[in-house]
C-alpha cells in the first residue's frame, strides 16, 4: 500500500483538470489515428449508406483503433510514466519510490478508464491522494512534475517484505483448510470492493452493449450476441482478477485466492450431492410452474451450421462456467465470505447468479439457478476450489444445452 504522504517539498497530486487536459489530448491522438485509418481503407465505411461488409470493416477499424490506443497508454506509462498528453501536462503517474510502474499496474489503472470517464473526476475530488478508481486499485497517484522530479522520498507503492519474526514469536497460523486453520475460502478482499467490482461490471457491460449497438442497433444478428456475450463473460474474469489483484499481476496474486488452486479435499462425493440436491429440486420445480427459457443456443449460432453449434456450445458449456464460477463464487462470495457467515455470504452471490439469467428468459427461471448458486457456493466452501465448482457448472449447462436444442 501507499504507506506516506508527500512532504511539503515534494511535487503535488495533480487534480481534475490538468488530468481532464491531458486525457483529451489522448484522446485526440486516438480519433485522429482512427480518421486516417478510415481515409485510407474505405471513407464509405463511416457513412449512413454503408454496405453490410463496409460496416463490419467500420467495426474492425473501430476495434483495432481501440487495441492499439490502450496498448499505447498502457505502454507510455510503463515505459516513461506519463503518455503524451501527460507529458503536456507536466503530470507522470508513479506507483514507487524509484518512480516505476509495472506493465500490470499500468493495464489495471488504463482498463479503468472507461468508469472513470464517468466517476474519475468525483473520486479524484473526494481522494487525498487525487485517486481516481483506476488509481486505488492500481495503487498509483499522479504528480505534477514541472521539472521532472522524482517522486518524494519515501513515497511506496509496493508492499515490502514483512521482517522476519522475532525468536520465541508465535509460529504462522495454518495452511487454509487445514485443522485450527481460517476457512477454506482464502479471499484478501471485503465486500466493499465485491460491490466495486459488481458497480464495474455494471458499468462495463452498458458500454458494451452501446459499442455494439453502434454496429447493431437491435443487438439481432448472430454476430452482435455472440461478441456481447464474449465480451460479457471476458469482463467477468478480468474484473474479478483486477479487482481482487493485491500487490503483485493479477494472475498470480488473485488466482489462490478466487478458488483457482487444488481442491483442500477430495470434492467428488461434495459434487455429487450439490448436484442430486439441485436436479431433484429443478425437476420438481419444472413440473409445477413450468419455466419458459428463451432459446440462447439459437441466439449464440446453433442452428447456423457446424461452425454456429460449436461457437454456441464453447460458449454455453464451456466458456459460461468458468467465467461465472471465477466471478460469482470465487470473487463475490469469497470477498463476502471474508467477513461474514456461509449463509450471509452465499445468499447474495446466489441471488445476483440468479438475476443475471433473467435476462435470458422469464423470471420463473430464477428460483432453480439461485438455488444451484447456493449449492455452488457450498461446495466451494467445503473445497476450496473453484476447480471443484466448475465442472458441475459445465454438467448442468451441458444438460441444459441438450434439453434445449432437442426440444
């Protein structure tokens, strides 16, 4: 963590403007090169008139210009500290007291980006340290350097190692899972950034659609739902890895901690039940009410050939569990688990796994997913492991897909 404050010698935090400058000059860069790439391939592709192969291509120059645009923040930071526009600012962002910043770091605070176009300047004003979100998680601050000073003295962003303990001091608590050990569950995070996390993919998920929408404005073809859903899923395990990411890359900090480790205990008898206990209820459940579920194999390619039936099956089957598993039990519930009870932590995790397959169907369909979420969270608790969750998730979406497309 950031661990002292600037002295009164040292350069100050910038604010809102001089950062609100600098972004646009970034910006600026990005339109400019996203025109010349639409002068030289094809200025149709930009017009209302536009043919169905000159919009995809409006699309791809889009999302190549996007590509290269954060490749370049994320890089100008990492290598020099500031981007051009900084530069003409006279602000550089640290994260250190040698002034570096780790490509990860960089990635997270650039990713942000796109939610602090809308809360950025109200944290910044709000912060101490002129923090924006990108920034917190990041654990970076951005300084006016005139001059182009170092960063003050003293002034850390990495967590240094702890001094070794003193002689007679109390042997390290126990491995998780093991007997006199904290629970299975190894999450470092509360549930106050399981909320931010919750508000980014939110926030994420309308700018996607709207991306979409420009190309598809009724999200009707194949190709719009099959890119929002990638997208969907993809956001999914990069903000749980973003947001739980302690002080080291993502990957390797959040992975253990989200369930992505060796199961503590065998999870085939744990599995077996979660799984009886669930079909015995959704079957019964079925009989009574009746649930209607919208066709999403058919919305995500099947029915549109060899290819369509395997990009909807990797979708569903495969793609879905591990992104909603990384997400829903190792991130929400583990970061709620890290203060409260089981049942306090997995009724919430449960409940927002249910909700988001509304959207796929009725509401009727709700009640059996919320409960699977609930047994899901169950078998993580006793496990340790999302390794242990997902192939349950992947048996039941497998069934699920087969019911559907014999139907």
């Amino acid at each position: 963590m950031i661990a002292t404050e600037l002295t009164t010698d040292a350069p100050p935090y910038a604010g809102v403007v001089r950062r609100g400058v600098a972004i646009l000059i970034d910006l600026a860069l990005g339109l400019t090169a996203y025109s010349i790439a639409i002068t030289i391939l094809d200025p149709n592709v930009a017009s209302e008139y536009a043919t169905t192969a000159e919009t995809v291509l409006a699309a791809a120059i889009v999302l190549g210009t996007a590509i290269l645009w954060l490749a370049y923040f994320v890089c100008a930071q990492w290598r020099f500290g500031q981007t051009l526009g900084m530069r003409a600012m006279r602000i550089r962002v640290v994260a250190d007291s040698a002034g570096g910043l780790p490509w990860w770091r960089a990635l997270i605070r650039s990713l942000l980006l796109v939610v602090d176009f809308a809360i950025g300047p109200l944290l910044i004003a709000a912060s101490d340290r002129r923090q924006r979100l990108g920034d917190r998680l990041a654990n970076t601050v951005v300084l006016v350097s005139p001059n182009e000073p170092s960063p003050p003295p003293g002034f850390g962003g990495a967590i240094q190692p702890a001094p070794p303990p003193p002689t007679g001091a109390p042997a390290p608590p126990p491995d998780p899972g093991t007997a006199g050990g904290p629970p299975a569950v190894a999450s470092t995070w509360g549930p106050a950034r399981v909320l931010v996390g919750i508000m980014i993919v939110v926030v994420l998920s309308l700018i996607e659609v709207l991306i979409v929408s420009l190309f598809d404005p009724g999200l009707d073809s194949l190709g719009g739902k099959i890119v929002a859903q990638v997208m969907l899923e993809a956001t999914f395990i990069g903000v749980a890895f973003a947001v739980a990411a302690d002080d080291s890359p993502a990957w390797a900090s959040a992975a253990p901690s989200l369930g992505l480790r060796r199961p503590l205990r065998p999870p085939w008898a744990i599995g077996a039940a979660a799984l009886a206990a669930y079909f015995i209820v959704a079957i019964a459940y079925g009989s009574l009410v009746h649930p209607h579920q919208r066709d999403i194999t058919g919305d995500l390619g099947f029915g549109h050939g060899v290819i369509g039936a395997i990009i909807a099956f990797v979708l569903i089957v495969l793609a879905a569990p591990v992104a909603e598993e990384t997400f829903f039990r190792g991130f929400v519930f583990g970061g709620f688990r890290h203060r409260y009870s089981f049942l306090v932590a997995a009724l919430p995790s449960a409940l927002l796994f249910g909700a988001i397959h509304a959207s796929g169907g009725s509401l009727t369909v709700v009640p059996p997913l919320v409960l699977l979420g609930f047994l899901l969270c169950w078998v993580y608790e006793k496990t340790g492991s999302i390794y242990s969750t997902i192939p349950l998730h992947v048996v039941n979406n497998a069934i699920a897909f087969a019911v559907i497309v014999s139907s």
